[in-house]
C-alpha cells in the first residue's frame, strides 16, 4: 500500500517575509519574523478562514492547506499497512478538534535562521498560557511549520539537519520534533514498508511528548535518561518494550 498523501504543486518562493496579521500580533522574538502566524489546521481548511491567512502569500498559504489535509485526513485515518488498529495518530483528531495543533509558514532558506524561528516556536510549545483548555491531563499539542520555499532534495536533507540538531533540546523539555517531506524514508514503528512521514511539503512537526515515543529515544542514551525522567518506572517499562520490539524488527542499534 503506497501510503503517501497527493503532493501539491511546485510553489514559488515568497518575495518577501510574511506580514503579522493584526488580531494575532505580539512582540516577535529574534529570528521569529521567519515564521508567520500560527493558525489551528481546522481553521487553515475553514472556508471563513481568508482573513487570518492574509499574512501569508498564495504559495505558502498553497503550502499550509495540504499539510493540513495531510494532519486532519491522513493522520486520523487507518491504514492497514500501519501494522496496528486505529489511526496513523491516535490523538490527532481530538487536538485538530480541540484547536491544538497550530500551522505556521516559514519565508526563510537560512539554516541559522531556520533554527533560530524553530527555537522560538519550541517555546510557545512549552508555554501553556499560549494554549487553550483547562491543563488537567494531556493536550497533544502541536505546531506544524511548513517550508514552501525548500524543494527536494537539498530541501529535505537541509530539515534532516536541523531536526537532528534540535532534537535533544526539545527533548529535554519534553517535546518532540520530527521531519515530514514527500520522500521521506523513515519507516513505521511496525510495518517497515509503511512510510508514515511522507508528507505533501516538507515541514517540520512540534508536539508534546508521550509515553509511546519509547522507540524514539533509543538512539542516544540522553534521550533514554530525558524520557524516564519524565515518566518514571511506566516509561522504563516502555523503553525496555522497544528496546525487545527492536530487536524482533531486525533495526540496528
């Protein structure tokens, strides 16, 4: 089953940074005037949603629209390559629902710049007065910024980069950063023919932490000690549950 989403069409670059739109404006930190506004994906696809999308131009605003569809279609749909019952994400339907994951844009092809504006949107991740509901249980939040200037493949291998550099940062915040793009290789947790990450645009996603990233942390030993440390024994018990699916799956270590 070829589980990749329809790609959109080749966008031209913006010529310029993306403007603040009024109702949504805030003091921009350094290295933020990169990304545009953050927009809840129900209101990206939201026919009534033309004024908050005014801050971008039409290649971007081309750009958000499918990654949204990608989140609220393919995220929450089953697939029967994914290896398991249930959606390709579990908790994207009610954060879509509840508008907690958020997509923004970014007008920059600068690396450092790039990291900077990544930085900035890890902290209005972790930064509950920024989001909506009550604080009591999890949320799932998540931020989804979408590059319409980076094309395949330097494009992809330049968000590799910089995923693979923030990764322990967020981390240690209890966060998590992954990299989504049309030809994205990394494979399902379950089904290695199953390629989950690819993606309409290339885009990097932020969210909450879970106990089910388990098999995310097996790469350094940083992560194990950040990831027990913030679950306590149940997490233990989950690294040491990938740790053995791991090694029925034949994945290096």
């Amino acid at each position: 089953m070829d589980a990749r989403a329809p790609k959109p069409e080749q966008a031209r670059p913006p010529r310029a940074p993306f403007p603040v739109v009024a109702a949504m404006a805030r003091a921009p930190a350094r290295g933020d005037a990169a990304f545009g506004p953050r927009i809840p994906v129900t209101q990206v696809l939201a026919l009534d949603a033309v004024e908050m999308l005014t801050a971008y131009d039409p290649p971007a605003r081309t750009a958000m629209r499918a990654m949204a569809r990608y989140v609220t279609e393919f995220l929450t749909s089953e697939h029967r390559a994914l290896g398991r019952a249930g959606a390709v994400c579990p908790f994207a339907r009610q954060a879509a629902a509840e508008k907690l994951i958020r997509i923004t844009a970014c007008s920059s092809l600068d690396e450092a710049t790039i990291v900077e504006g990544v930085a900035q949107l890890r902290g209005e991740l972790a930064d509950l007065s920024r989001w909506p509901g009550s604080g009591k249980g999890p949320r799932h939040r998540a931020i989804v910024a979408v590059f319409p200037q980076l094309v395949e493949p330097d494009g992809a291998r330049l968000i590799e980069r910089i995923q693979k550099r923030l990764k322990p940062s967020f981390v240690k915040g209890r966060l998590m950063i992954g990299q989504f793009y049309p030809s994205c290789a990394e494979p399902g947790l379950r089904n290695p023919a199953f390629r989950p990450l690819q993606s309409p645009v290339i885009s990097l996603a932020m969210r909450d932490m879970t106990i089910f990233d388990a098999p995310f942390m097996l790469d350094r030993a940083e992560y194990v000690d950040a990831f027990v440390a913030a679950f306590g024994a149940p997490g233990e018990n989950m690294i040491a549950k990938a740790v053995r699916a791991r090694g029925r799956l034949g994945h290096d270590g």
